[in-house]
C-alpha cells in the first residue's frame, strides 16, 4: 500500500501524450487519476494552493494533497505529472457564442483588417473564386483605429465588386456593411423609413451608404443561405474544439437557436463536443429552457437570452443623454419596457433564468427598475449582459437587487479607445466598472464574447487585471482604478461562471465533491508580470477528469 502522501515523490513515466486536436481522453479504468507536479490554484482561499489533486473514475475530487486521508495500491492509480505547468479551476467564458466562433473559424475572418483599403484588397481576392453573381459573406472588422477614421461603406466595396453581394458583419454583430448589390437585392436600398430597433444609414439622396444596424438587418441576413444542420453541427464541434484548445473547459452560450439545442446534444453523445456548455436560447427557445429539454451531463438549458440594445460602437446603445458624437441620435430600444415586464414574469413563473443583453445606461436603467418593480430578488440570479454602460449611480443598484453582471474585460480595452468620443468624460466614470460592481456586492462573471471578441483566457484576465490594451497602453478616461486583482480575475472566470449558471456546488473552484475540470497553463497568472499574462499558453485542459485537449510537445 502506499500513503497519498507519497504525491510529493518523484514520480514515473507520465501518460503519454496525445495528438494536439482530438485526444482519447486518459482516465483510470476504474482507479484513480493524481495530477501533481506543477502549481495548482484551488480558487478556495481556505487552501488556495495544494501539491495534488486525486480524481475518481466518475470525474469527480476526491482528495487534495495536503491533506488527504485515504491508502490507495500502486495499481489503482494513474499519474499526470503537470512538468511544472499551473492548473486552475476550469475557466469558464460566462458570455460566448458558440455557433459564431466555429462559424468564424470556416468562413472568412475579417479580424485583424487594418483599414479599408486592406478590406477592399482583400474582397478583391475573396472574389477571384467566386461565380458571378454569388454572395460574399464576412465578419469580424472593426474600424477601431484605423487610418480612415470612419466605418466602410458601400462605396468602397463597389469597386471591386460591383455585381456580387458582399456583406460584411461587425465584429460585435450588431452592425453590417454590405455593398450596393447587396442592398439593391435586399430592396432596402432606396426603402424609406427603418424597422423598430433598426437603423440602415442613407445618404442626402436617400440612398443607404452600407451601414445596416440591429434590426434592419434581417433582409441582408435573408440573402444568406439557411445553414443545414450538418452546417450547423460542424461549426458547433469546430467552436467546442476551438475553445478547449484555448483552456476553456465551459461556456455560457449565448442567443442558442432552437435548432442548435438537439444537435448538441447529438454530438456530445457522439464524444465531439469537448466543453462544458450552459446554454441561454434566443426568445423562440422559451419552451426548452423552462422544459429543460436536451440536457446532457454537460448540457445545461434553462436560460434565455433577451436584447434591450445594440452595441456601443454602431451607436445602437440605448442612452439617456444622446451621443456626444452624433447628437441627433441615443440609441436603439430592442425591447420595451412592457415587454420586459412580461418576459420577466413569464421566466419567473416558469423557472427560467433570464439573461438580458444591455449595453447603454438607459437599457441597463430599464431592466433595474424593471426587476425592482416587479419585487424579484437575487435567488432568480438573472442576468445583465455587458452591463457595460451605467449611470454611477446605477452601477450599486445592481449588487443591493441580486442582479448577476455578466461583463466581458476585453470589450472594455478595445471600446475604450472609442467610448470617449461615443459618450464624452463624464459617462465613462460608469463604464465598464468591474471594481465598483463587486464593491455593491454584485456578483461578476467573465467573458469574451467571442466571436465579436478573440475568446481568450489569457486575453481577458490580462484586461481584467491590467485595464491596458495589449501594448500596455491606457488612454484618458480608462479609470485604470477598476482593474481586478489577480484572485478577483480568477474568481471571474471560474466561481463567478458556477453561480451564474446554478453550479457552485459542483463546479468554480477544485474541492474535495466537486467535478474535475481543470485548466492548465504553463506559467502561473497569479504571480508572473501582468505582460506576460498574455505570453501564456495552454498546456492541458481537462473536463469531469477528462484530459480532453493537451498541447503537444
């Protein structure tokens, strides 16, 4: 027999390493796995470090080292030697878009474009292969820092394509430019007035210029082909892959269609869904989330997914004071507040959590005085996504009415060389205030947003702690005072996620009953320079004991 206090030996030959993309999963038949040989972070500040973790056969913790109390033989035991790499809860990314990331990774990425004239090179060459005639379809661009200083327009893609339909989606998805084609073929091109919640931007003849905002979208989407649920399915698997290479072991996934929600349950019968999944359908999947309808043991669907708003940057924010930049304008009112007020009661009597986009301090004011109104308190633990903009004296509101803040970091570093342009000085002493949010006692949960962001880890615990962009730089109104601590960011991504998806008991921190999911990095993000945060790599991400992705060697 031997003593579980034999971890901290030297131990043999590890598990052998499996291919980067699509491993078996290591577990010991019937044993017990040990992970040991690295830093491992609980995310319990009773234990925050211990030497090992010992894992059963049914993916659960059964002992940490130190202490532990049970024998076990040599043969009941399998080993994984972290070679000096940092394990972590799982992290889990609290607002996602599941679909869209796989979607991004199989059609073309606009990410990264630097000005128009590279969009325009580059549509040039996307269209070399296509037939005359057929769509070109895009997303990811955001004129943030570009040269031009302005958003596309149909225009500048009419000359390279002036009978082929281009659309090109916004990095946040709440925004398209689309090309004269394309508009013409959607007959909104000279079509007067915008649909509520909508926007198409027209020049003096009355013509739109190519920007199409939230709901005016819909008949640029309709020249899209619908896609088929082996579309469907291969870009669910890609964006599950995706993510479990990048250390996520879970996801909060966002505005689910109907559709998706059996598929997923398909693929992770069928072993290709690698990721923890907790899903927030759109308003036409009501029925699955109040009858919990598909579940798997890593499925979750009892949430949906509302929008009071659009995003900061296409002005579709809803304001109470109008845009600094555009004052003829305060945004776009998506849901209204009788409408909320009977979402809200219709999620409460059926058990639904409620997770609401809102972006602007108006939406953000409306869903406050909504809840409040109707006497709800925090054991319904909705949710407000963003919560990126809200007057100050909103922002404590939100803790003292049990409201969940589901915030993203990496908006903040990339909308904060915009937002004082968009709302002025003054607002921004509101905006993306993780500091105060927990100060007022509100609970906070990390994300990216992906695919409107990267969908990093590393990414977002960087701006979370350090409140600079990714060269380190903070400009004026950046309130570099509503930047995390280290176990504050941890917490973010992993505890947070678990209460907000109804999971702390199992879930959110690596205890003794609770499940086995672990991300491991290879250097600790608790301690190295915060610009070396984001020099990190995944080494090995693990699901209910699980090593579903490692890196390869």
């Amino acid at each position: 027999m031997m003593r579980a206090t034999l971890l901290a030996m030297t131990f043999g030959l590890l598990v052998a390493c499996q291919p980067a993309k699509a491993p078996a999963p290591e577990v010991a038949a019937g044993g017990l796995t040990v992970f040991t040989g690295g830093t491992i972070h609980t995310g319990n500040p009773d234990a925050p470090v211990v030497e090992a973790v010992i894992v059963d056969s049914d993916g659960r913790i059964v002992a940490l080292v130190p202490p532990a109390s049970a024998d076990w033989s040599e043969d009941e035991v399998t080993r994984v030697d972290l070679k000096g790499a940092v394990m972590f809860p799982g992290f889990t990314d609290s607002h996602a878009h599941l679909l869209g990331i796989g979607q991004r990774e199989l059609t073309l990425n606009l990410e990264g474009t630097a000005s128009i004239d590279e969009l325009v090179t580059r549509t040039e060459v996307e269209l070399q292969d296509k037939a005359p005639g057929e769509i070109l379809f895009g997303r990811g661009w955001i004129e943030t820092g570009w040269p031009d200083a302005r958003m596309p327009s149909a225009a500048d893609l009419d000359q390279v394509s002036p009978d082929n339909p281009v659309v090109y989606v916004r990095a946040d998805g709440h925004a398209l430019v689309a090309n004269t084609a394309a508009l013409k073929t959607a007959d909104i091109y000279d079509l007067t007035g915008d649909p509520p919640g909508g926007h198409v931007e027209r020049g003096t003849d009355g013509k739109a210029t190519g920007i199409v905002i939230d709901n005016a979208m819909a008949p640029v989407f309709q020249l899209l082909s619908a896609p088929t649920e082996d579309d469907i399915a291969t870009a669910l698997e890609t964006g599950a892959r995706t993510y479990s290479s990048r250390g996520w072991t879970g996801v909060h996934n966002m505005s689910v269609g109907r559709v998706e929600a059996p598929i997923m349950a398909r693929l992770d019968g069928d072993g290709r869904l690698p990721l923890r999944i907790y899903n927030a359908f759109d308003e036409r999947g009501f029925d699955l989330a109040e009858r919990r309808a598909h579940e798997t043991d890593t499925i979750t669907n009892r949430a949906v997914k509302l929008y009071m708003d659009g995003a900061l940057g296409s002005r579709g924010a809803l304001l109470i004071a109008p845009y600094s930049d555009r004052p003829e304008t305060s945004g776009l009112e998506l849901l209204d507040t009788d409408s909320l007020h009977n979402l809200m009661m219709k999620a409460n009597e059926a058990d639904v959590q409620l997770a609401i986009h809102a972006i602007g301090d108006l939406a953000n004011r409306h869903i406050l005085e909504t809840f409040e109104a109707l006497g709800y308190g925090a054991d319904a633990r909705w949710r407000i996504e963003h919560a990126q903009i809200l007057a100050p004296e909103d922002v404590a509101r939100v803790g003292t009415l049990g409201l969940i803040a589901s915030m993203q970091p990496s908006h903040a570093i990339g909308d904060l060389k915009f937002a004082p342009d968009r709302l002025g000085m003054d607002r921004l002493s509101g905006a993306y205030a993780w500091r105060d949010m927990l100060a007022g006692g509100a609970v906070v949960a990390g994300g990216s947003d992906a695919p409107v962001e990267v969908g990093s880890p590393l990414i977002e615990f960087y701006a979370a702690v350090a409140r600079k962009d990714l060269n380190g730089q903070a400009g004026e109104g950046w309130h570099p005072e509503q930047a995390l601590s280290r176990e504050e960011a941890l917490a973010l991504f992993t505890s947070a996620p678990a209460f907000a998806s109804f999971q702390e008991d199992r879930l959110g921190t690596i205890e003794i009953g609770k499940i086995a999911d672990f991300t491991v990095f290879d250097r600790d993000l608790m301690t190295v320079p915060e610009a070396d945060i984001l020099d990190a790599k995944p080494v090995m991400t693990v699901i209910g004991g699980e090593i579903v992705w490692r890196a390869a060697e």
